[in-house]
C-alpha cells in the first residue's frame, strides 16, 4: 500500500512559487493587455504566466486546480466505461486530407514539415487519429460495442486573435471522447449517456451551465450540444427562453432560419433572452462522417457483414472550464475556485510574533499533521508561517488565493479547551470550534 | 471525501481495448518492422499502437501504466520540494536564438511558422522558457532559494531515424526539472540531493540500473551524470569496471582522452566492460548558462546585489523507462512490467462454463467487489469473463499481458473452507489460499 505521505504534504509559502512577489502591478497589466477578471488574477497571482500570445505556462496553484478538474473528468468518463488513451499531438497530413478537413481548417491549423519533408498538423480534435486507430484493429465484433476511447491532452489552435488567457489560447488541455456503435439507435443512446456524464461532471463542478443545441461546423455531423458558462466576456451567444424552453446557439438559429425570434411561443409571450456564453463542452453526434471514409468497420451478428460504425465525439475545454469557472466565482479582487478543485482546502495562520509565538507555529505544523494523515486532505493545507505578518493581513493573502476555508490559530487555540476559528472565505462566515467539531468539519471536505 | 468507488472498478475484458483481436500476426510484423522485444509485444497487445513513424498512441493498458509511473516521479519530485507546472509546448524563436540553440539543435528541432509568420519550436527541453519564466518575475530574494520546478508534458524531437517503439520516437512524454540556486555550492548540494531522488525512484521502480558519467552536449553545462538501463538495443555505450569502479558514458571517456581505456587499474588488472545502455535518465549542473544570457537574477542578502541563478536540469524519460523496463523484465512471449506500475495488479479467472458456471462468475464479482473496496486496490482488478474458456486458455492471456497476480477460482473456491489459488505470474509459484490469507496477502500489495 502508498505509504509515502509526511511533512511535506504541509506547503510552506516561503517554498511556493505562487508567493514569489510579481513585477509591479502596472507592468503586469501591461503584459495583460485589456483582458478579463480571470485572467487579470491569475496572472497577478502567479496561477499562470504569459509565455508567447495566446500560450500560457500553467504555474504550481494552478496545475494542482488543473490535476484535480482531470481527476474528476476522469471519474466520470471512466464511470461510462470510457477508456483512457493518449494520441500523438503530431497527424499526418494523408489523414486530414482524407477527411477533407486539411483544407477546410484553413489557417487554425498549425502546420509543419519534418525533415523528409512529411507534413503534418498539431492536432486540434482527434477524429482522424483515433478513426484509423480503430480501422486497423481487424474484427471488431457488434458484441465489442460501444468502444469509448478518450484522451486529456493538450491540442492547438492558431488563433487569430488570442485572449482571455486560457479561454481563447493557441494551446490548451482539452478531453475528446471518441465513441463507436453499431447503430444509430444505440449510437443515440449513447450520445445521451455521455451527456448525462457531462451534466454530473458539470453539476459537481458546482458553475452555473446551460446545455444548448449547436451548430456542427467543421467537425461535422448532425446532431450537436454545447455546454456554456453564462458569462460577458463569453465569445458565443445563446438564445435562452424559459416560456418555451427554447435553448441553442445563435448560430444555429441562424442556420435553422429561426431568426429574428427562436422561440417557439407567440411574440407577445416570448421571453426570448440573447446572453453571452463561453462554450465549454461541446457534444457531436458523427454518423458515418469519419468511418466511412477511414473504412473503419465492425463485424455484425451474421458474422460476414462489415457495417461502418456510428461514430459520436465529446470534447470538455479542460484548461477553459478551469479558468471559465474562475471567472464566474471570483470577485474582483481575489479568486474563488469551485471548492472541489481549489488548489488547497485549507489555509492555517498561526498568530503573528511575540511571547507565545513558537507556540503557535508548532501548534500548526501539529494540526497540519493531522490533518494531512486523513487520506482525502493529503496536500490540501498550506500554512502561513510568515510570522511577522499580522493574521489580518495573511487573511488579505489567503482570500486572494482563495483557498476555501482559513483556520486562524488565535490565543483561544491555546486556551484549554481549544477554540480553532475557521473562516469561509467566500462567504466570510466565521465559526469557532473545537479539535473534535473541526475534526468532523475537515472530514466532510470532499476533496479529489 | 471522494466516495466514488463503484463496480466500475471492475474491468469486464470484453469491454477491454486491450482485448480485441489485432490483425494477423504477419501484419503487424511488418508493421513493427525489424524491433526489439518489448515493441513487439506492445503493439501485439495493444499497449501501444503507431501513428506515423516514430510517433506511438498510448492504449488504455499502457496509460494506466504511464500513469502510475507519473505518479510515482511526481512523489519523488515533490518529497524533494520539486513544484509542478507545465509549460507551453511552443517556444517562440526569439528564445531559442537567445541560447544559441535555434542553429545548434538542427535538424532535430521541430519547426513551424504561425498565421502571423512567426516561428516557433516545439520544445525538447524547456530550459529558454523556463528561465525567462523567473527572469520575469522580479525581486527573487536569496531567502526563496532554491527554486524548484518540474513539469512532466509531451517533448518532440525530429529523429532521424527513430526506431524501437517509444526507446526512440519523435514525441515522448519527459519528465524536467529545473533548479535555481544562490551559489554554486548549494547548486552541487541541490544536484545530489535530485541525484538520491533519482536513485529512490528506479529503486522503486526495481529494474537494475547505472549511473554513469555523462557528456553535457547541446544542453551544456560542466557537469552530468546519465542513469541506463543495460540492454542490447541500447543507443548508449557505457564503460563499467568493477575493480577502479569507473561508471562513463564512453562518448565521455572520449572527450576526456581516456580512451582506449577509462580504467584507472594497471592494464592487467582491467576488468572495464563495455555495455549497451538505454540512457533513461540524464542530470546537468548547467551553473549560469541560461540565466546570464536571459537575466535571471536573484537579490542577494546585502539587500542590493543582483545575482545569476546558478541552474541544474534534470531529465527522466518517462515513456522511455516505461517500455525499457519492459524490455529488461519481459519474456519472449509475456510482457512483464515493474510491479508497481503494472496496469493492473490482480487478474481474477473464474472456473468455465458448467453446472456452477454462474456461481463462479458471482464469486468473482463478490471477490472483485471486496478487493477493490479496498483503497489501494481500486481499478487494480479485472475478471476475465469470457465463461467459454478454459482456465489454462485464460491464463495464458494473463501470463501473456502481465498481470503480476492470478486468482483462479476452481472448485476448491466453492468448498468450504474456500480455497483460492494464487499465481505469482513471473515465478509461475502457486498458493492456495483461505480467505483471510488472501486479503492479508492483498492489503500488502504495493500500488500507486
């Protein structure tokens, strides 16, 4: 059994670079341009760092988010029997051809030539790799099906114009779900089950979504949700009715000749709303699109037919939802995650110098201790040990990190009995309790 | 506290990627071409399976193995204070010319020019990106030292002429830390304290291993030490004499002028060998390098002085220790894996079909469902399922995918008192075990 769990579970911020002291707060807006809220904080936080435009190194806050979001897609893809896989980033070029998308991604896609001169693109979906993929495996037998085959790694996008940070970059983390059935039917079926996945995924994250009906575009198909987080610096529009229950992309209303109204009610009962979405899941039924050309083929029960599949994707902006999420919960001057994947759960500052303060720092470095050796709160507490910092103003520090709860170690937490303050800091509720009520507090932190 | 741990846990083999037939034997011979052993007998089980020459998707047997060897790098990484990031795949020219790498890396570079003819690498190692990442961030005092950075993402080299799977391909997955220190004799202590870290991970790992002198090459710097595996498809030459106790690259011994014989006994008593190693890992004291050209200076205890980082990098090739491992253990004609990274630990075979064939298959379930209740054993188990089969035909699946352990379920598992036959599937050794035993002999097994 993993039994390599000690101190150094307990992060000291003198250690972590999401302390270190950023460049003047005016140069960094430079670098920052005229972005968003998220954006702006992650990057004065050190959460993430420009490296070229529209490409950003993620910083240690920010991959622990990040690890924790893929934990939790992970659980979810897996518990619809999705398989995990990791394919090139390079595609050859032949493949793109053959699904006539090499021309038709125009300048989004990043191209370049090896030194035989092969070409080949950074690949931004995975339909063609993972296509051929299945159609060389000989008899995939009807009873083998579905196959759901994903994979969480990063893809690229020449943008035209980058910004928002990780909302609109040139390379981003991003899960695609391939799926594989034998008909229509059961191919809908499971169009329905990923949804499903994706509305508990999305229901744990805890963000406010909508699901509405999409527009296909390049990937192709004819049946096609998105997954939105309402929010203004969003890049789509959605038409949201809740007279009618109407909801889909504008685009698609467009397509569909349902404009100037899609709602399905008289005009003089349309509650038709037009708001701002950033897409951060989007769902796409194939049909034949890609198996057909990639001869990518099941064997059917006669035992001699071979029959194309019915093919679905699922794509989820990793690095998007991580920063969309951020932009929905954050005030303007500290950010607030969604609490199953903040970097840590819990912040401990021990009270500042003076007569007793050896005191509280061990008391500190105890606490943590025991609270890292529960299983699910292993890495998930920081201390503030900055002793010549005021506890005020380490709080000012720890709501602008957002960590979800402070524990203030206070003279009570050396009174007998002990009193622990713990402070919400989002909602700045603050409670005092006792080692045994703050015990049976962190056990119910569910954490990823 | 997570509490998603279901039946999913269970893996049904028919749902199983690794499960489905591959197309004749003959085809994928000529596919893999002129390899080694443990290629072969990824792509036959479908550990693996080629993109495009030199570039290999990762099947879900092989990710839960690439998995579990991240985390465990990840353990030993972070129990040395190592923090993780990850930064772009894309590093803009302009860095690369401030090295002096953009002409020294050559043809092994990856190039490409974007939409606004800029251009760009994809990068094999991060240290331009890396060091102007702390050369941004102003007022790095001595007190923050050492600096610790590591990320563990896909890196891209144009081989020439790749070959042997993943030993040698054009996109593998590396492991990089970075070091930043104050003086270059806190730099030395930082790199052998990586150094032991290093030792603790391949001793986890439990192949056999050297640590040889290195030459430093186009990474540069004055001192390096490279960690093999020995093997005959190994790239590398390494000179070892057990009596003088040289360990060198003999690229190294080259350089030096210590050829023909890097040996520091007289001539007669020589006992230099020399060995075919598969370089897996590679460590540089790189001293101010990069930080001087890119100005990455940190603030001296006088409180005014600024200071070139003295740096360290520090590689392991992740997906290369995957498959040399399996080089090193594997028999002709079963893959064997480190057991603790094998993809999964325990392979239930259920009696065949028969008068009691649904009791068998219930026994496995109830079984799997008790085994993986436990933490450490979660995902660890599958059943084979496929009841038309004998044992002896299950079994030498299981032998042939590695499955460290076998429990076979035959008619002593239905007695009372039950008797489950365990099979250590490297040694063939066979126990039969009571329940008890069994779950004592399963709490001790060690997963990640």
């Amino acid at each position: 059994m993993a039994s390599y769990c000690h101190r150094r579970y307990v992060s000291r911020l003198f250690q972590n670079f999401g302390k270190l002291q950023p460049k003047s707060k005016a140069g960094r807006d430079q670098d920052v341009g005229l972005s968003c809220n998220s954006h702006k904080l992650m990057m004065y936080n050190d959460v993430v760092a420009q490296s070229y435009a529209g490409g950003f190194h993620i910083l240690p806050l920010g991959l622990r988010a990040l690890e924790k979001l893929i934990r939790l897609v992970d659980e979810e893809m897996q518990g619809i029997g999705g398989q995990k896989i990791a394919m090139t980033t390079l595609a050859p070029e032949s493949l793109w051809q053959t699904s006539g998308r090499w021309a038709a991604a125009g300048n989004e896609l990043f191209k370049l030539t090896d030194r035989h001169k092969h070409q080949f693109c950074l690949g931004p979906t995975h339909e063609e790799l993972v296509t051929r993929l299945l159609a060389n495996i000989a008899q995939i037998s009807y009873r083998h099906l579905p196959i759901k085959l994903y994979q969480i790694t990063r893809k690229f996008r020449d943008e035209m114009s980058p910004k928002y940070g990780l909302l609109r970059g040139r390379e981003f983390e991003m899960k695609d779900l391939y799926t594989f059935d034998s008909s229509q039917e059961t191919a809908l079926e499971t169009y329905v089950e990923v949804c499903e996945a994706y509305n508990r995924l999305f229901d744990r994250i805890g963000v406010p979504y909508v699901k509405v009906a999409g527009a296909t575009g390049i990937i192709g198909g004819n049946l096609s949700h998105e997954y939105h987080y309402l929010a203004e610096v969003g890049q789509d529009s959605v038409l949201l009715c809740d007279r009618c229950g109407v909801q889909m992309n504008k685009e698609l209303a467009a397509e569909d000749g349902r404009l100037p109204s899609a709602c399905q009610m008289p005009a003089s009962q349309c509650e038709l709303q037009e708001r701002k979405g950033i897409e951060v899941g989007h769902t796409f039924y194939l049909g034949t699109k890609y198996s057909n050309p990639f001869k990518a083929v099941f064997m059917d029960s006669d035992g001699s037919t071979m029959i194309d599949f019915q093919m679905g994707c699922f794509g989820l902006g990793i690095t998007r939802i991580l920063q969309a999420s951020v932009e929905a919960l954050s005030t303007e001057t500290g950010l607030r995650w969604p609490g199953l994947i903040a970097p840590h759960q819990i912040y401990i500052i021990p009270k500042k110098d003076g007569s007793h303060s050896d005191d509280y720092l061990a008391l500190a470095e105890t606490l943590s201790d025991t609270l890292t050796r529960k299983h699910h709160l292993r890495g998930e507490v920081v201390i503030d040990d900055r002793m010549n910092l005021t506890i005020g103003r380490r709080q000012v520090d720890a709501d602008r990190l957002g960590y979800p709860y402070m524990i203030i170690l206070g003279v009570k937490a050396l009174e007998s009995p002990a009193q622990y303050e713990v402070v919400d800091t989002a909602s700045k509720e603050t409670t005092f309790m006792s080692l045994d009520q703050l015990m049976s507090f962190t056990d119910k932190l569910e954490t990823i």
